[in-house]
C-alpha cells in the first residue's frame, strides 16, 4: 500500500495524490511525502520520480542495518527502529529517500514512528511548516521518543534480571536471559549511534534536498542520540557489573563448600591411617593381644578428633 499526501506551503493546503500522479504534483512545485508499506512496490513509484537504479535496489533489498548514501539524483539513508516484545529486542528497518520536490519512507513491516507521524503532520504543517524539512526533523523527534521509550523499557529488565540474580532465580536468568539481554544492549546501542551518525550527516552536509533552515534543528537532536547511545552503554556496564557480582558470590558459595569438604577431609584423615595401619595383617601387632587394644584404639580416635576440632575453632576456619 503506498500513501501520498502533497504540501501546498505557499497557499498552505494539504492534497492526497495518487501513486501514478506523484510526478506531475512534483512537477507543479508541491512537496510530496510518499508513505510505501512494502519495499517490492518501491520501484514502481520511485524510478517515476528519477530515482536511481542503485538507491532502488537498496531500498528493495531491505536490510535492517544503517546506511546513509548522498546521490545525485536524491539522498538514501535507512533508520532502525527499535522496540521491545517482551524481553526481546525487535528491529526493523525504515528507508528514507529524499529527493527533489519529495521525501519518501519505505518500510515492510508497521512503523511506530510513522504512525506518530501520520496522526501530526497536518497540525504542524499548519502551526509553522515552511519547508519539506518539517518531516525531516518529526520523523527524528519520533525516532528519539521511540528509542527512549525501548531504553526505559529495557532498564527495567534490567532491574529485573538483578533481583533475580540476587534472589533464587539467579542460574535459571544466568543460562538465557541475561546474556540475551547485553546482545540486545549492543544492537540497540548500533542502532542509535547509526541513527546519530545519520542525522548529523543530514545536519551538516550541503545538499539540495534539505533546506538549510532545517539543518540546526537536525543538529540539536544529535545530542539526543549522543546521550541515548551513552545511556545504552551505562545499562549494558551495570548489567555486566551484577553478572559478575552474581558470579563472585557463586565463587563465595562455592569455596565455602570446598572449606567444608577440606575440614572432613581433615578429620577423617588421621582416622583412615589409623584404619590402614591395624587393617594390616601382620602376625606381630602387640596392640592386637592387650586387652584393653580396642578401648585404647577409640581412645586415641577421640582424642585425635576432639583436639582437631578444637584446633578448627580456635583458627576459625569454619
């Protein structure tokens, strides 16, 4: 599906065009936003308008990974959208195409930054749009308050993970969870700073297809990006920091029960060479023929115990 709606800025009215007569609303010295739902009709629709060949094949190859391409004929540049379902991280990709006289966005699967879009874009156009820039700097404001949103969504798995972790849940988040999590922290981190990259590209680079009353506002939103992306960094370092924490105190646990088994180990040692030594079978054992061998053997097997456990207590090794 392919919506088209055209910008009268001088006479300020808004017009829905037909896919077929983008061209000729072009060509009258109307600004167009062409809105395509699924990457395959792009073609049909942006070589109308002289689009190259190579920024087509781009757009139909739909890959969910940032790019930024100045033509001569228009500027090509992909934006990953981020949200979070569930635990997962899901991306997706957004081509914009800009060109002479038109901005087209290009997406296969819904867009929630061009949703938001949709529902403004004629209470802006109408308050202080004076150029095509308008959707431009909306369609990066709507990217931002989207990826704040997925940023404040995954904190809170985050906190989540930590009490888990300290809690008694901790080796079931450890096996899947957690280490999904930090490989979502990176690529959504990829994600903006690409975005980042993007935006001060169109910010700062002369090109005829945007204004420069629009570029300042493009350039104020990169600091945005700069702290989102820092911001990311921050989660995935506390997310690093309570996984070794938890792995500390599974080490702590884990030598408490090795002092423990040392601390038998120790006990039983003297008593199993005692064992070895009259478990011999030798015919000359004078402790053998006394009558009070067995008595003095447990005797000494007492003895041996109550001082080693003494000898435990005082050093406080357990």
């Amino acid at each position: 599906m392919t919506d088209v709606i055209s910008f009268d800025f001088d006479a300020k009215v808004i017009h829905k065009v037909k896919p077929q007569d983008v061209a000729a609303a072009v060509a009258k010295g109307r600004y167009c936003w062409i809105d395509i739902e699924d990457a395959a009709e792009a073609e049909s629709v942006l070589s109308e308008l002289n689009v190259s060949m190579s920024t087509i094949e781009r757009v139909t190859r739909d890959r969910t990974q940032g790019q930024f391409v100045m033509g001569r004929s228009s500027v090509h540049f992909t934006l990953v959208e981020t949200g979070l379902k569930g635990k997962e991280l899901q991306l997706s990709a957004l081509h914009v195409v800009l060109g002479d006289g038109f901005l087209a966005t290009i997406h296969s699967q819904p867009s929630p930054v061009l949703k938001n879009l949709h529902e403004t874009y004629e209470d802006d156009f109408y308050a202080s749009a004076r150029s095509g820039g308008f959707l431009l700097f909306e369609l990066a404001d709507y990217l931002i308050s989207g990826y704040r949103a997925t940023l404040s969504d995954m904190s809170k798995v985050v906190e989540d993970i930590q009490s888990q972790l300290l809690g008694e849940d901790g080796d079931d988040v450890l096996e899947g969870l957690s280490t999904q999590l930090t490989r979502s922290l990176l690529d959504y981190r990829n994600a903006v700073v690409t975005a980042r990259e993007t935006i001060y590209e169109l910010a700062t680079r002369r090109s005829p297809f945007v204004s420069e009353s629009t570029q300042p506002f493009l350039d104020r939103q990169t600091n945005s990006l700069e702290r989102l992306a820092a911001d990311a960094a921050t989660e995935r370092t506390v997310l690093s920091e309570v996984l070794n924490l938890y792995m500390g105190i599974v080490s702590h646990r884990t030598n408490r029960v090795v002092d423990r088994l040392t601390i038998v180990s120790l006990i039983f040692l003297p008593l199993n060479f005692l064992a070895a030594v009259y478990g011999m079978n030798f015919d000359i054992m004078p402790e053998l023929q006394w009558k009070y061998g067995y008595l003095a053997f447990w005797g000494v097997v007492t003895v041996m115990v109550t001082s080693l456990i003494l000898v435990i207590r005082f050093r406080r090794w357990i």
